[in-house]
C-alpha cells in the first residue's frame, strides 16, 4: 500500500491506496480508503471531552508488514487461482484475513468483519464487512491440495529470501487436533484415530509440518486424515519436499543444489521412506525408538566402561557414544546421547508411576488372598499396572497357586533399577546417514527437533496462534482454516525474526497488542459535528523498537510523537 493526503473542503485526510491486477481485463484496479483527517488536532474542552473506545495498531500492522515483505497476498492469488477483481475480497485477502485474526484474536469466521474493523491498519481497501464467514466457505469450496501446496512453496521461498532463514536442516513433526464434528457428519479429514489429548470420544484432525532451524518457521504442511500414521504423512509429503527443495534454493540463490537434512522424532523410521528421502535429495536424522533392535544394539554398546564421551563447544557437559551399524539393510551412523534434563523427567515419571502402582497392587494382592480375582484376570491386571515408565523392567511380580486361589506377592529390585537409570534412562538413540558430520552436529541438528513441538504449543488450544476452536465442518473448510492457521504461525515467528527480541513470541504478541490508539470525541467550541481523534499511546523501548521495525507511523502519524 501507498499514502497520501487529500485536501476536501478545506480540511486534509490521510488515505491509504493499492493497486490491484485483474487478471480477466490485464489492467490494475486502484482502491482506496480514508483514513481519517490529517489536520493538527483541535483545541479541546477536557470537561467535554469523553473516550470512545480503541482500535488496534502494533499486532495487526506488524503482521500485515510482514505479509507485504512475503507478497502472501499475490502468490496466494496466483496459486489459489482467484478470479476477476470483484466487489468482494480475493482468495489472497482474505486467507492473510483469517491468519491475521487467529494469531491476534482468535474467534469465528462471523467475527472477522468485526475485528477488522477494529483496526487502524488495513489488511485491504476494501471494507470490513465485505470479509464474512460465506465468502470464506466459497472461497475454501474451490481449492485442491496442490494448490495449497503451490501457495506454501512460494510464499516459503520468499520468506528464505527476505529473512535470511537457514535451511539446511528442517525439523518435521505432526500431531491432530479435537473436533466437535458429529459422528454422522460425512468427510475424509475428521477421524478417529489416536488423539493427543488423550480423548477417544471426538474425531480428529491430523497435522504434519516441516520448521526451519533458525526461528523456527513453517515452511511446508499438511493436513492429513486423523487416522492415518506419522510415516504415511511424511511420504504423502515427499512430491512437495521436491519441491520446495528447488524453491529454496532458489530462494537462497544458490547455484548448486544444497544438502538438507530432514530431522524426525521417533516412531517414524522406515527403509522405503529413507530411501525415498535420498531420491528427493534430502539427508536424514532421526530417533529410534528404543525397543528398535538397532537402537538396542547401540545403548548396550555405549554402556561400556569409557564409550559415553563428554562433547565439546556449548554441548559441553553433554555425553555421547558414536558407532556405526546395520539400520535394517542401510548402513548408518548412531549416536547414544546422554540427557540429564531428560534423565530427571523420566525419574519424575517413574517415580509417580511407582507410587500409583504399588497401591494399586497392594489391592490386587488383597483380592487375590480375598479370592475374588481369578489367577489369569490377575496376570492381566498385573500386566496393565506396570504397562508404564519402565516399571515391569524394575517390578519383580510372583503370582503363584492355583487358578481359582493365585498368591500375589511383588519387590522392587533396585539394582534393576539402578540398571535402568545407567544404561537406558535419559538416553536417545541418534540414526543418521551423515558419514562426516561431527558428533556435535549431528546431535545439535536434532536438538532443533523441539522447534516444530514449541508450534504445536502456539497451535493447540489456549496457545498463540490455536487451531480451534473449529466451526468447519467440510473437508476443504478445514484445509484452508489450517492453512490460515499454519500462515498465522509463520507471520508470527517471522516478526520475532525481525525484531531480533529474545523474548518469547507470546510476549512480544503483548507489546504489540498494546499499542493502540485511544479514539477521543472532544468539543472545540465551535459548531458541527463533534470531531473524533485518535491519541497515540505511550511507547515503552521495546513497542517503539516496534514501529520504527514495522513502518507503524505510516497507519498512524502521531505515533512518531511519542518516540
């Protein structure tokens, strides 16, 4: 957008214009919008003078910077295919709309007109009615996946260009959210399938995302079915690694092909997909679960005297063992690495665990010497009591007698468990096909894992930027409404990038929610209409770092009188 003043009647107004390409006539269409007067503000009567309320500035105006510097707008257009400039906002428009909304005030799609309106800085020329939730359900009717996929590539290609963001290794992960989607409520995206929360009663809707290492961006998603497995996600994703594999390195203009990393947790290690991975060009690091017989391999070897060594630089305190092995028919290079945060947690974890089944087989070893608990219903029991944090490693169980008197007696053997804590707990097994990257490296790449985890925080409920609550019903509903979530979460680490703050994104979203502009409706003495002003805000160090960064003076002149 681009600003002017106009004089009309004697008096000045500010007045915001953009130009906007019809595809259908190949000409540019021109908007505008009034700001308000660009007059010095009146002499006032404080007794007279009375607050109308507030509109927003910071949080709003910095993502909308951010958009311009990405073009979200156009490439959303040309990927989404919008049709001729109409009365109403593009497909572009008004999915930047919806993301804005849900990383500042997350509500409804029937509150955005609302919350537009609200604001100083404009998203767009046109007015804020004209953005409703059935122009967002018209919108979301007409786009396939690929082009969903084509509109993240671009826009990710920009944001490696204009932001400096390092790719060479990408962290990917998924997880699913609750719906409130009836039973009876046909669509392929809603499944029951293993909920994070934990709640087997609601369908869920799965989510897959690849993060850059530094600042932790959203570069490429996938919304999946809620019943489908992590690995299957991830080889659905392989034909637009491709592809956004060629577009950063364009973005990063490169003029040879890089090479990238992609880090997983565990659970999803496969040989196809590895090798899947190495067609598309791309490396691989990953954590094996440690029930994986490599894994186990590995963790008895680095429990020998003298193989865990202490690492060097800022990993420094931190433990490693490196060895290579066979990963089913693959050669690869493992790590055991040593945690002692992750050490703590799982003594934590074991030890409530302990506490709650000691009590709960104290009451099976009373119903046993009650006979009221068959000798194979109380092997099954026993089985599901120590089914958690490594207890039956530890839990030495006894059911003896016969089938209809069983005797339970238990033990707690500690030197199993000391066994446990020393060659198992707080330890993660490291499988890469790096042959010459340091120990450091590898185990450095890996700890950038926790930066697609720290998203799911923001995207779950209560968080930064969350998904739901989810009014969409329909599957392409609820593709884009996860797009537009997904675009919010990546305006928002992106002007945490360009701030260069180390606080957190929560916190930098609250100093920049505040600074808003106080409307006044004043009396001058004279005759007419009473006049409205807007009263800038006293800025702290950092808000005014914030509107220097985000160009916020330009929505609002008077800002720049308080700095």
């Amino acid at each position: 957008m681009y600003f002017f003043e106009r004089l009309v009647d004697g008096r000045k107004y500010r007045v915001a214009a953009e130009s906007v390409w019809d595809p259908r006539t190949k000409q540019p269409v021109s908007r505008q919008v009034l700001l308000g007067p660009a007059d010095p503000a009146p002499v006032a009567d404080l007794a007279r003078t009375r607050t109308l309320g507030t509109r927003r500035v910071g949080d709003i105006g910095a993502l909308g910077w951010i958009a311009e510097q990405l073009n979200v707008v156009r490439h959303l257009n040309d990927a989404l295919a919008s049709g001729p400039v109409g009365p109403g906002p593009s497909a572009g428009e008004l999915v930047l709309a919806v993301a804005v909304q849900r990383a500042c005030a997350p509500g409804s799609k029937r509150a955005l007109a609302a919350f537009l309106a609200e604001s100083v800085p404009r998203l767009s020329c046109l007015p804020a009615e004209k953005f409703s939730g059935q122009a967002f359900y018209r919108v979301a009717a007409g786009l396939t996946e690929a082009q969903l996929e084509q509109a993240q590539i671009a826009i990710a290609r920009e944001a490696v260009a204009r932001f400096d963001l390092s790719t060479d290794v990408l962290a990917f992960d998924s997880t699913n959210f609750d719906t409130h989607i009836a039973t009876t409520t046909p669509g392929e995206l809603a499944r029951r399938g293993h909920a994070k929360s934990k709640r087997r009663d609601l369908r869920v809707v799965g989510l897959g995302v690849l993060v850059s290492e530094t600042g932790h961006v959203p570069l490429l998603h996938r919304t999946y079915p809620g019943n489908s497995s992590d690995q299957a996600v991830l080889a659905s994703c392989l034909e637009g690694l491709g592809r956004l594999h060629q577009a950063l390195d364009d973005g990063e203009g490169r003029t040879g092909q890089a090479q990238r990393t992609v880090v997983r947790d565990g659970g999803f290690w496969s040989e196809q997909l590895e090798l899947d991975l190495d067609v598309v060009g791309y490396h691989s690091l990953i954590s094996l679960p440690l029930s994986h017989s490599a894994a186990e391999q590995a963790l008895a070897s680095a429990a020998g005297r003298g193989r865990m060594k202490p690492l060097r630089g800022r990993l420094k305190g931190v433990r490693a063992a490196r060895l290579v092995a066979r990963v089913g028919n693959l050669d690869r290079t493992l790590v055991v690495v040593e945690s002692q945060e992750l050490l703590r947690g799982q003594k934590r974890g074991i030890a409530v665990a302990l506490r709650n089944a000691q009590v709960a087989l104290r009451k099976l070893s009373r119903r046993a010497a009650a006979q009221r608990s068959p000798r194979d219903v109380l092997a099954t029991r026993v089985q599901k009591v120590l089914a958690r944090e490594h207890l039956a490693e530890f839990v030495v169980v006894t059911i003896q007698g016969s089938q209809k008197r069983p005797r339970l007696t238990w033990r707690v053997d500690a030197a199993r468990r000391r066994a446990l804590e020393r060659t198992r707990l707080g330890r993660r097994v490291l499988c890469t096909d790096h042959t010459f990257w340091s120990t450091e490296r590898i185990v450095t790449a890996f700890r950038g894992q926790w930066n697609v985890e720290e998203l799911f925080r923001r995207a779950k409920k209560g968080g930064l930027v969350p998904w739901g609550p989810s009014y969409q019903w329909a599957d392409p509903s609820l593709r884009l409404h996860t797009f537009a979530t997904v675009l919010g979460l990546m305006l928002v680490a992106l002007a945490k990038l360009a701030l260069r703050t180390r606080q957190s994104a929560r916190a930098m979203m609250k100093e920049l929610a505040d600074i808003k502009a106080t409307l006044a409706r004043t009396s001058t003495g004279h005759q007419g209409r009473r006049p409205t002003v807007m009263i800038p805000p006293e800025l702290s160090m950092a808000q005014r770092k914030a509107v220097t960064t985000f160009e916020l003076a330009r929505w609002m002149p008077t800002l720049s009188s308080t700095m």
